[in-house]
C-alpha cells in the first residue's frame, strides 16, 4: 500500500510539474514568428548590407593594410 501511495504522489507531483513547464514555455516561447512584411523587410535589410559589406571588400586594398599595419607594429616595438 506504501509503494502504491508513493507511485501516486510521485505521479501527481511530475503531472505538476510538467504542466508548469508546459504553460512557461507556453507565455514565453524562445522563438519569434514573423508575419510576411516583416520577414520581407528583414530580407530586405540583409541584402542590402551584404551589398554594402560586397563594395567594401572590393574597395579594401590589402597592401596599403600590410604597411600600416608594420608601422604601427613598429611603433609599438619602439614603445617598449
């Protein structure tokens, strides 16, 4: 009779908790559903930044990197 009681309340108590997960989650989901103008307009954005992140790369000129890069790094030795 002991093992029955402790099966049920062991029962009843997961049934509770599960049911308090379930209705968390339920009022804060982790994930967000956009309506279609939305997701557009997101799109939208991203396409246009890669763009703009495209043109850079093009305009970045390597070279002219490397040598500001050594003379700071030669700053920085002469620093310390």
């Amino acid at each position: 009779m002991n093992v029955l009681l402790v099966v049920l309340l062991v029962s009843v108590l997961l049934n509770i908790i599960i049911g308090m997960l379930y209705f968390s989650a339920k009022r804060n989901p982790y994930y967000v559903v956009y309506d279609e103008e939305t997701k557009s307009q997101l799109k939208r954005r991203v396409l246009h930044l890669k763009e703009d992140l495209e043109s850079e790369l093009e305009e970045f000129d390597v070279s002219e990197w490397e040598k500001q890069l050594e003379k700071s790094l030669e700053e920085e030795i002469k620093g310390i």
